[in-house]
C-alpha cells in the first residue's frame, strides 16, 4: 500500500510570488490535513479536508488556501509568499480525519527567498 | 504559549544510556498521540494512549499517560543511535477534533 505522496520535495520561490503544493494521500483515506513545521514554532496545523470540505482551520492567514479533489487528493496554495513562509510543509491523511491516527507524508521543504 | 509543553527540548546521551521526554499541559486530553520523525522525512505514529494511566510498551519504549490526562511520558531505556529523531506528543482536548502537537524533543543518541 503506497504511502502519502507530496510533491514538489523542494521548492524555492521568491517574495510575492506564489505556489502550489499537491498531496496524495493513502487509497481509501478521504481525510487530508496540511501543517507547517518551522524550527521556531514546530508542528502548526494549516487546515483539514474531509470528502472535498474544508472541515477544520488553523490559525493563519487567508493567504494560505486548499482544495480537496474527489479522489480525496489535495492541493495548498500559498499567495503572496513571506520571508516567514519558509517552513517544511506536511500533509496527513486518515480514514476519518480529527484526532485520529495520522500518517505523514515527507513534505515540501518550501524556501522563500 | 503552547498547549502542549514538552521537556526537555534537546537532549544528547551515549549510547546505553537511559532516558525520559516529558509532555504536559494544562488541559485534559481525550487521547495522546505520540510520533518520531527523523530528518527528512514526515512524523511516524509510535503509540496512541487513551485512559488516564495507561501504560504501553513498545520494546525499550514505555509510554504513560497521567491519571489526570493532561500529561503523558516516553522512557527509553538502553537508548541507541537509530533513536536519534524528534519526537513529539500530540493531543486532542475533544475526541474528533483536530490533534495539537507539542514543540517537540529533539534527541541524539552518540555510538
């Protein structure tokens, strides 16, 4: 069984600009989360995908956006990038999504230069 | 201020050396979830603990979770290098709500 699959592995962008990164998540799990991993403020959770519904939101800014497609895969868009956008970028995805077990993909390492 | 507080936040042993990771908050957690993650790669699910107390081993790694469920622990014992990793503790206040994690405890182990 295929694990999460984010692409693209790194990225660099410069200020203003924006960007798109995919996830897809293990077959049969119609949950996906997205969440930023910076060295300073850990583990953040971005927002939560359940059958093509933003079901859950973190605490950033409406410059950080996402979509779920009907075969559960997933895209963030990043507009507008910041300097602080820099971060390793990780996606999740269960069966049911909320507290349940999650499994990782190896992310996006997005530099923002 | 995180919800989630884990302690120590670096720690670097020898090899055979024993050793704990702490994580504790204020709040009371419907379960507790903890992962490792090496470099380069995604968290990795080690072991969910969901009654006040419960105890659970997974070879040298034992795992409490506080009476209270507002805190939980990760001993290793005999700890070797390929422990090397950050681990973190991630909790969910309400069951089916979104898991916080914690800062997480970077740990080296040294051959």
């Amino acid at each position: 069984k295929a694990g999460v699959t984010q692409t693209p592995r790194y990225l660099i962008k410069t200020r203003g600009q924006q960007v798109t990164l995919s996830c897809s998540p293990i077959s049969g799990h119609r949950s996906v989360s997205w969440y930023q991993q910076t060295p300073g403020q850990g583990l953040q959770f971005l927002f939560e995908y359940f059958s093509e519904t933003q079901r859950n939101k973190g605490n950033f800014p409406g410059r950080f956006s996402g979509r779920q497609f009907s075969n559960s895969r997933s895209e963030m868009n990043v507009s507008t990038l910041e300097l602080g956008d820099s971060a390793l970028y990780l996606c999740a995805s269960s069966h049911r999504g909320g507290s349940e077990k999650l499994f990782f993909g190896s992310g996006t390492q997005l530099s923002v230069l | 201020t995180q919800l989630l507080e884990q302690s120590p936040q670096f720690l670097s042993i020898q090899e055979g050396e024993n050793l704990t990771v702490y994580c504790n908050s204020s709040s009371v957690f419907s379960s507790l979830q903890w992962y490792r993650q090496e470099p380069g790669e995604g968290p990795v699910l080690l072991v969910t603990v969901v009654t006040g107390g419960e105890v659970k081993k997974l070879k040298r790694l034992t795992f409490q979770f506080g009476d209270a469920r507002k805190d939980s622990s990760l001993h290793i014992t005999a700890a070797q290098p390929g422990d090397t990793g950050l681990y973190l503790c991630a909790g969910a206040v309400v069951a089916g709500n979104m898991l916080t994690f914690g800062g997480g405890t970077r740990l080296m182990v040294k051959p």
